[in-house]
C-alpha cells in the first residue's frame, strides 16, 4: 500500500473529527475517498501500529487519533 493512501486516510479521518467531532465509519472514509474497504481498513491497521490511530473492532465510529506524548 502507498504513503499517499496511508496519509490520505489519515488526513481523511483527522479532517473529520475536527468537523463533526464524532469518528467516521470505515464506510465512510471508502465512499468519500474511492478506496475499497478492504484499502480502509489496512490502511487504519498501518496506522494503528504505527501508534497514529486507535479503533475498537467491531465498534462503529470508534476510530480515534492518538494523542502524542509530551
């Protein structure tokens, strides 16, 4: 998977938050950025591992960013 879709989703799910200040459904973020979900979900899981995401499967809109340490 390319660094671009990786920091799309990214931005994607930071932009969101900001707005609405709930989390999207990984639904949410394929429509809105011509991904498969298959796409959404590894990228989410890069994400997670690379401690920018947080997500409780299985739980919708439980996507979150991680705040960084000080």
């Amino acid at each position: 998977m390319s660094e671009q879709t990786i920091d799309t989703v990214y931005k994607y799910v930071r932009e969101y938050l900001k707005k609405y200040r709930w989390s999207p459904t990984f639904k949410e973020i394929a429509d809105d950025c011509k991904f498969s979900l298959h796409t959404v979900k590894s990228a989410v899981e890069i994400l997670r591992a690379r401690g920018k995401l947080e997500w409780t499967p299985g739980v919708q809109r439980s996507i979150m960013l991680v705040k960084r340490k000080s």
